[in-house]
C-alpha cells in the first residue's frame, strides 16, 4: 500500500515538473513571437498560466500526500510493535500457565 501512494506521489511530481517545463517554455516563445495577434498571444498565455497553478496545485497535493505516507508507516510500525508486545505477553502467560501445571 505505501508503495502505490510512493508511486502515486512520483507520478504527481512528474506531472508537475513536466507542466512547469513545456508551459514555461511555451509562453516564453508566445511572449516573443510576432507572428500571432495580440488576442492568440493573451488566450495562450492565459491557459499556460493557468496550467501553471494547476502544477503548484499537484505539487501542493503530493506534498500532503507525502505526510500522508509517513503517518501510515508510522502507524503501521506501532501497530507492528504493540502486535509483538501481545504476543509475547500472551507467550510468557501461556510458559507460566504450563510450568505451573
């Protein structure tokens, strides 16, 4: 399980480097172009903006993603110690029960 949500947190990461690089370049190339008309240029790097603040927005929900991680392993490791301690509570009662009998 921590696994896919490692995987999961990856794959946000990537996503988001990947919107910062191609949209970044894009408006810089928009911004110099003299090709296009002013209303193409504003359109265009309106939506790379936009899509900018959606990749802070992924980067935002891996990086809670990965407290979320850490909490569960931290979580699990207790439940594995407080597992462990029963048992051997349950063992030494059980060696004591039968070196009684």
């Amino acid at each position: 399980m921590f696994a896919r949500k490692k995987n999961i947190v990856w794959f946000l990461r990537g996503n988001a480097v990947w919107t910062f690089i191609v949209w970044g370049r894009f408006i810089k190339t928009m911004i110099k172009d003299k090709e296009h008309s002013l209303g193409f240029k504003v359109v265009h790097i309106s939506l790379g903006l936009i899509s900018i603040v959606l990749g802070l927005g992924l980067l935002a929900v891996s990086n809670s993603l990965v407290s979320v991680v850490q909490d569960d392993a931290r979580i699990s490791e207790l439940a594995r110690s407080t597992i462990k301690d029963y048992v051997k509570s349950i063992n030494n009662k059980l060696v004591s029960t039968f070196t009684k009998i």
